[in-house]
C-alpha cells in the first residue's frame, strides 16, 4: 500500500525488522506493546523504536483491531449538526478522548427520525465501542437506544432528560433554568410576561414551564394565557426562529400588552427580537427578551442575549468520560457512587446581557403598531 501523499510504500514491520536486526516477532511484540515486551532488553526496545520512527511506521489499525476483537471507535451521533447547540458539546466529547485510544466517529442525522435507526445500526457494524447521542427536540423513537444499551454497549444520550430511566442521560436542570428565566425578569419589574414556549411534545419544555409556573405561584404572579404561545412541533430545530417571529409578530397585532418575553431558546430568541424590531420596537427599552442556551453567538449579537446558559462542553466530557469509564471497568460498576447516574442534571447558569433591562417607570407596554 502507497502513501498517498508521498507516494511512497507502507513501512511495514518486516521493514522495521529489517532495518532494526530484530525479527518481526520482536518487533512486533515490542511495537504492539504485547504482555511480553517487559521480557525484551531496554537496549532493544530503544533501537526498536527509533529505527520505527526514523522509517516513519505507523501501525495498521485495522489489522490490529481485528487480532483483538475491537475497534477503539466511539460512535458520535448527532441529530442535527447545523444546531448551534450541539458545537460545544462535540467540542466537550473531543476534549476528553485526546489522548486516550478511542476515535469519535461522528455521523449527522439531518433531523431525519430514520436516519437515527439507520445510523445507530451502522455503527454497530462498524463495532463501535460506545454510542453519545446530541439530541435537540427532534421526536424520535427512543427505543432505538434502548436496544443499543440492551447489547451491553455504553450508550449516553446528550442534552435532553430521557423520561425512560434505561438510557443514561445527561441534560441541564430545565426546570431550574425556567425557573431562574422569569426571576429575572420579574426582579427587572416585569409583570407582564409573554412566553414561546417549546414544541408540546418536547419533555425539556414541560420541565422548563414547570420552574416558569412553580416561580410564579411563589410570588403570586399571574401568567396570562393570551400571552402564551407554543412552537409548533418540527423536525428542524433551526426552524425556531421563523416560528417565533410569527408567533410574536402576531402577538403585537393582537393588542395583547407586554413589557418582557421569555423565548424557548436563544434561536427562538433571535426571532423574537426580529419581530419586535419588524413591528418599530426596541430591545431592551420596549420589551426586554430573555433566551435558553447561550449558544456562542449569543455574546457576539447586538443587543447581547440575555440567557440561561447549559453547560454544554461540560455535559459533552461528562457523556464521554460516562462510555470510556465503562469500557475501562465494565458498565455495571459504573454507578452513583463513581458519580454517575440514569439521569444526570447539571445546574444552568442565567448570562445578564443587553437584551434585558429593569422595566421603565411610566414606560407604555408593547402594543399593536397597526
């Protein structure tokens, strides 16, 4: 086999031997770091590993992996690449196996429920070691990954909370991060609160809604249902933003009056602010916007976007860390005590940028423009 770059021939271990003295078994032995080098001469070694520097040998890792019967792969899937979202924790994942053995294998399911089955299936015949699931609020079927799991193989699924306790998983506290959302804008003065919730059938939403609602009844404040609006259920999560600017485009044409609004996420977020802006209002002096992620460009839009952030490289390590624990130990010692869980929360963290403001005294509240 050539190089294709060079041009030149694969420097196998008979050239090593051949150039070192040595025979291909104790160069083998030597270079493969089999139980049976700690017999070999320091000396050997030495000249062992230089002359296979020197030739430029590097090993076939499919010969390798099919004498022991494994692949040193990790699986990746993502269901939507194109989600800001899912950048850091791929970044998080990468962090963690630099400089262990395994290589991510990272494949993109475009938001396409069957391309989920097809690729987790693909995957498996690749012999990947492990699987990490990014989710966004693509609805697929999840029993997808449970059969993956019944196979003894470490499957983690990151940025969403699974409602089955057999799939470990690793998200942020959704009800937590709501929670803090509307403290704040109530703690700038808002009393009237407009809310885009996420698409109904998305657990995270319930859970974020479920922290909104449980901060409201703490202080007694009212959530006016005029005021609420869902996302409608999609497969594409980018899709946020032009719902959302629908969705408040037509709350300003409704009369209906508010001086804040707390979007599902930061895209949802974007589309809000465009339709305040589309309809002659200001961020933060007419309506301060708050969002849900701090995906990077939340810091670099103008206003910044206030926001919960996720820590999302942080989740991305924990998931890795999670599968290469298992496949050092076995998944059935890895438990609670080690510092895994079935699900795993971590705490949100609320970003205070330009998009929020304390409300103005006397300052009118956002109202049809027609």
């Amino acid at each position: 086999m050539r190089n294709q770059k060079s041009g030149l021939k694969r420097v196998t271990l008979a050239d090593v031997a051949k150039a070192s003295g040595f025979s291909s078994s104790t160069v083998s032995i030597v270079l493969n770091e089999a139980p049976l080098s700690r017999y070999v001469a320091a000396s050997t070694k030495k000249k062992v590993q230089e002359t296979a520097k020197r030739l430029g040998y590097r090993p076939d890792v499919f010969a390798r992996s099919l004498r022991s019967q494994r692949s040193s792969t990790i699986g990746v899937l993502v269901i939507d690449l194109a989600d800001p979202f899912c950048t850091l924790i791929l970044q998080g994942i990468e962090r963690k196996l630099i400089g262990t053995p395994y290589l991510p294998i990272i494949m993109d399911a475009c938001n396409q429920p069957h391309q989920v089955d097809l690729y987790a299936e693909m995957m498996l015949e690749r012999r990947v070691e492990g699987l990490i699931t990014v989710a966004n609020w693509l609805l697929f079927d999840i029993s997808v990954l449970e059969n993956i799991s019944n196979r003894q193989l470490p499957t983690v699924m990151v940025g969403r909370e699974c409602e089955t306790p057999t799939i470990k998983s690793v998200s942020v506290d959704n009800e937590a991060g709501g929670y803090a959302a509307i403290k704040h804008l109530y703690e700038l003065g808002h009393r009237d609160i407009a809310f885009i919730r996420g698409p109904k059938h998305l657990f995270d939403s319930r859970l974020r809604w479920k922290g909104i609602r449980r901060f409201a009844s703490e202080v007694g404040l009212r959530l006016k249902p005029a005021l609420m609006q869902s996302l409608p259920d999609t497969a594409d999560s980018v899709s946020g933003f032009d719902g959302s600017r629908k969705l408040v485009g037509n709350l300003i044409q409704s009369g209906e009056q508010f001086t804040a609004l707390l979007a599902f996420d930061d895209i949802a977020a974007y589309g809000t602010i465009r339709a305040l802006a589309e309809g002659g209002l200001r961020v933060p002096q007419d309506c301060s916007v708050i969002g849900f992620d701090d995906i990077p460009a939340a810091a670099l839009s103008t206003p910044g976007l206030t926001t919960i952030r996720q820590p999302m490289m942080k989740m991305g390590e924990y998931a890795a860390d999670y599968v290469l624990q298992c496949l050092k130990v076995g998944e059935a010692s890895v438990d609670e005590e080690q510092g895994f869980s079935s699900s795993y929360m971590m705490p949100p963290e609320i970003v205070v940028r330009g998009s929020t403001a304390k409300k103005r005294a006397g300052a009118k509240k956002v109202i049809t423009t027609a």
